[in-house]
C-alpha cells in the first residue's frame, strides 16, 4: 500500500494543523444532476465501506478523505454499518470533519444508510420505524452532524410494510434531520412502489443507490429504465466490482488487498479464466490511454442516467487514478464491442 506511516485507532489529531481545501477543488470535477432534483453530485463519489473503520491506518483514510474534497468530490457515501467494526466509518468521519472538513459542511453532500444488522435484538436491522428513526440518531451522534444530505434505506425489508419504511424517511425529512431520501439494493418492481409511496407523502425519493459495474449489469434490463423515466438519480456502487476492474490483481493476490484481508472479496473469486478475462480489459485501457480502473468507470458513466460512481480507496494513489477518468469518458462504437466482446466471452 502506497499509504503513509500508519497507526491504527485514535489519531492524536492536536498535534497535525487543521485541513485547508484547495483552492482549485472545482476546476476540474465534472457534476451531474441528480435524476429531476436540484442537487448535483459528482461524478465521482468517495465510499467509506472499507479502509475507513477503527482497524484501519487513520493517517491514511484521512488523507484520502482530503484528496477527494481537493479535487471536487462533494459527495462522501456512508452508512451505519460500515467499519469494522460497524459504526467506527462515522466516528472516523466524524474526526476527519472536526479537523478541519467540517468548515466545508455546506459544500458537502454527506450520506448514511440504515437497513442491515448494527445492534442485538429485534430493533437493529431491517426497515421498521423503529430502527431507522434510532439508527439515524446514532449516526448524527457519531459523526457529530445536525442532518445528514441523503438517508438511504439500506435494502428492503420483506416483513415490514413498505409504506411504514418510507413512512419513517418522509418523517426524517420533515425532522430536518435529512435532506434527500433514497433506496438502495430494491429491486425495479420494489422501486416503482416505494417511489409512488414516497410521492404520495410529497417527499420524492431522490437516487436509488445500486451495484453495477461491467461485471454485473443486473440494473440495465429494468431499474435503470425506470429511474429514468421517473427522474430519480442512480448512484452506481462497487463500480470496479470491488477491485477486480483495476490492476490490483493481474500478476496475483497482494497482501494488503481486499480479496487477501477480507471476506466480502473472496480469493476463491479471482479464477485464472477471471484473471484472462481482467487482462483483456486491461488490454483494452491501454490502447485508450487509461488505466483498467479508469476504462470501468468511464463505461458505466456513458450512460447519462447514472448521476455518479461511489469508488471505494484504500490510498490517496488509488483515488486519484480514479479522478482521472473526468478526462476520457468518451467511447467508440469499435471500443464498446470489444468491451462486449470480452464480457461475454468470459459468461
Ligand atoms: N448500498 C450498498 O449496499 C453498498 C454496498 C457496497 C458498497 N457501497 C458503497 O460503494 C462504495 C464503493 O464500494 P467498493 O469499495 O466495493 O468500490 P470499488 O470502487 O468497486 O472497489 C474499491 C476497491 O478497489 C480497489 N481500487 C480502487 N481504485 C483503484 C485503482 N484506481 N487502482 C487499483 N485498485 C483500486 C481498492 O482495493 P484494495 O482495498 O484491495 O486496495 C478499493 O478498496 C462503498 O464504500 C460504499 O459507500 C454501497
């Protein structure tokens, strides 16, 4: 890892000088409009899921977190959940705020979610009233924030009316303790629901949040239609599919990657005909001048109904190879079908 000196748990952050942004943070973003909203985000979005949590090195993320601010992401994508250990991606923030971030609030989009399991008992998880309403509570706590931009339901909840779910995101609206509300992980006949729900209480959902990268394209068929004709904004995650549409794996497994150190990225995954597969693409990069990384986030933002790419980092290197796709987003017919080509060869 191209990281700095790292210690992990509770920076001694009195004896660092507080961040100052950059004041060239907006010459070259690129912003697009969030489905019919008035909020633009970046097209590129920074994702605390890992690197972010009390096990990691805090001079690292921090610095991450700071290379993405100066070069114009706006937009830092959390959830209750995220560490490990849960909850610690928030407090992380939270510090990283107080230090001099947080003098930027306004020109933040800052997001957290609730859905999966974060405490014991039957109040943790899922989509009750209950649970969204302490979670997001937990969160502000924990990031020392007033509100948050956008709270996501996490992922639907089968046992949980929708209309008590949405029910509770209109109502944290109308707290004032979130702006925007979104969805993430419903599938299109679960959206078309809980958009006209949300309608109905006059609080429209703002984005759905939803995996798609070249490896999984399960949005295309049908969600992706939909939010466009709803004018709801799509915010793509694990837009490398978690590092596998980079470099990170074509000469082997290093130490201090995702698919070594952690379970949501499993070694059996990275087969040799995946391998074959990845090199192709590369191949492919290459012969546009970009990085493998660069080349899986231009291919998902040609479609001008995804409003943006949450990219997960674990050093600012990574980052800032992925900034650079701002400067070559455009594709030729030749290159999407020898993209395609590759996919399906590798089904
Ligand atoms: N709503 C949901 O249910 C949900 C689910 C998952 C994620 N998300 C959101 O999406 C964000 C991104 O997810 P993700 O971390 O899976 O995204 P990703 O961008 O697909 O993968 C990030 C990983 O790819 C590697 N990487 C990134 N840039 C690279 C580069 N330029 N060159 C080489 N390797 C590079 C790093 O792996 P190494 O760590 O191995 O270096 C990094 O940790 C999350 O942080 C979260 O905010 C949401």
């Amino acid at each position: 890892m191209d990281s700095v000196n790292c210690k992990v748990g509770t920076p001694n952050l009195h004896a660092a000088l507080p961040y100052v942004a950059s004041d060239h943070r907006y010459d070259n973003m690129i912003y697009r409009r969030c489905g019919k909203s008035g909020l633009l985000l970046p097209v590129i979005s920074l994702g605390l899921w890992h690197n972010f949590g009390s096990v990691d090195c805090f001079e690292n993320f921090e610095k991450i977190a700071y290379a993405a601010f100066d070069n114009g992401i706006t937009h830092f994508d959390l959830a209750n959940n995220y560490g490990p250990v849960p909850g610690s991606a928030e407090e992380n923030f939270g510090r990283i705020l107080k230090h001099g971030l947080g003098v930027y609030r306004d020109e933040m989009i800052i997001t957290t979610k609730a859905g999966y399991d974060m405490w014991p008992g039957p109040y943790g998880e899922w989509g009750s009233r209950k649970y969204l309403m302490a979670s997001l509570n937990q969160s502000l706590k924990r990031m020392g924030l007033d509100y948050v931009d956008i709270f996501y339901s996490h992922r639907p909840d089968p046992n949980t009316p929708l209309e008590e779910t949405m029910g509770a995101l209109a109502d944290i609206v109308r707290q004032g303790k979130a702006l925007y509300v979104g969805i993430s992980n419903y599938d299109a006949e679960q959206t078309e629901k809980a958009l006209a729900i949300l309608k109905e209480y006059k609080v429209p959902c703002l984005v759905h949040q939803a995996r798609y990268s070249m490896m999984d394209r399960w949005t295309e068929p049908a969600l992706l239609p939909l939010l466009k004709k709803e004018g709801v904004g799509m915010v793509a995650f694990s837009p490398l599919a978690q590092g596998l549409l980079t470099n990170r794996y074509l000469n082997g497994i290093p130490e201090d990657s995702r698919a070594a150190k952690n379970h949501f990225l499993q070694r059996s995954t990275i087969t040799p005909e995946l391998v074959a597969q990845i090199q192709q693409l590369n191949d492919i990069a290459q012969r546009r001048g970009q990085s493998l990384a660069e080349m899986a986030l231009a291919w998902i933002l040609k479609d001008e109904g995804v409003t943006s790419v949450i990219v997960g980092a674990s050093s600012v290197n990574q980052l800032m190879d992925s900034i650079k796709v701002i400067e070559h987003l455009e594709f030729s017919q030749e290159e999407l079908n020898d993209i395609d080509k590759v996919l399906k060869n590798n089904k």
